[in-house]
C-alpha cells in the first residue's frame, strides 16, 4: 500500500500490552521505542507519560492498542494483572486525548504479516526490513529481539495503513 505525504508525516502510536509489551511511535522517518516501562510488577504510568512526551511536541494522530483478551487456563491473579496494565493503557491515552483504535492481533497480522506463519518471528523479520534501522533490541546489552517491539512497531505500520485508507 501506498502511503501518501500526509500520512507519512502523520504521529501514530503502537501499544502491545503485553507482560512483555511495549510501546512505539512513528512520525515521518522518526522512530521511537521502548519496552513497556515497569517498576517492579507495575507499569509506571510516568515513564510512559515522560516517554510520550519526549517523542516529539506535535500530537498523535492516532493511538493502535492491540485487543487483548483473558484464555481459557489463565490464572486469576494473571488475568487480573493483565486486564489492569490493559485498562491503565487506554486510560492514559484517553487522559492524554490520543485517539485510539483497539485492534485485535488477528486484524494486524492479517494485513501486515500477510503470506508469513504470523508468529512472533515474522513480525520480528517484518521490522527488520521495514526498519532496518531501528533496534529491537530491549537494551543495548540484549542479544535477542524482543518481540513486543517488533509487535508494537508492526502497529504502529497497521496504524499508518488505516490513517491512508481514510
């Protein structure tokens, strides 16, 4: 898909609330990511509000958190942690007037990780050649990539698709 000049300029954001989420932003050929930020268990609700506001001064255009869901055999205390790190997410978007389309994985990975098992290795190999640039890395010190930046940064693209489809 072709993305138009206003698009690409567009400031999209890519959530994958995850245990082992993160959170992504694109604006122009500008990239930025970061692990979802913890303090311990927790997700720290500064870090990422800091985080957001030093990816640049504009406004998003558009917020892509991924629907998430409980499975059967998930512990309670699991599933309660889960939907609270979820519910704090959209709460902070909300608060900070982004908005905000929730997407489910299905969707996404139907489009952008078409013709792949669309499993988290091909989303890692969809980042790498879409930005070839940007570490998905969690820390300089990591060896291996972490896939909830490849799944962010992979919504973040569904995210800047949709906006062009408008």
């Amino acid at each position: 898909m072709k993305l138009s000049l206003a698009t690409m300029r567009s400031k999209v954001l890519g959530i994958d609330p995850g245990a082992t989420g993160a959170l992504a932003s694109i604006e122009g050929d500008k990239i930025s990511v970061i692990p979802m930020p913890r303090i311990g268990k927790e997700i720290s609700i500064t870090n990422i509000r800091n985080w957001l506001a030093t990816t640049s001064q504009n406004p998003f255009s558009l917020a892509v958190i991924e629907k998430v869901h409980a499975f059967p055999g998930q512990g309670v205390c699991g599933v309660f942690s889960f939907g609270k790190t979820y519910g704090i997410l959209i709460a902070i978007v909300e608060m900070l007037d982004i908005p905000y389309i929730l997407v489910t994985p299905q969707r996404w990975k139907k489009s952008i990780l078409e013709g792949t098992r669309k499993d988290k290795d091909a989303a890692i190999q969809f980042c790498r050649r879409r930005f070839p640039a940007t570490s998905l890395k969690a820390t300089p010190r990591c060896t291996k990539n972490h896939d909830g930046i490849a799944d962010a940064l992979c919504l973040v693209e569904w995210g800047r698709r949709y906006l062009g489809g408008k």
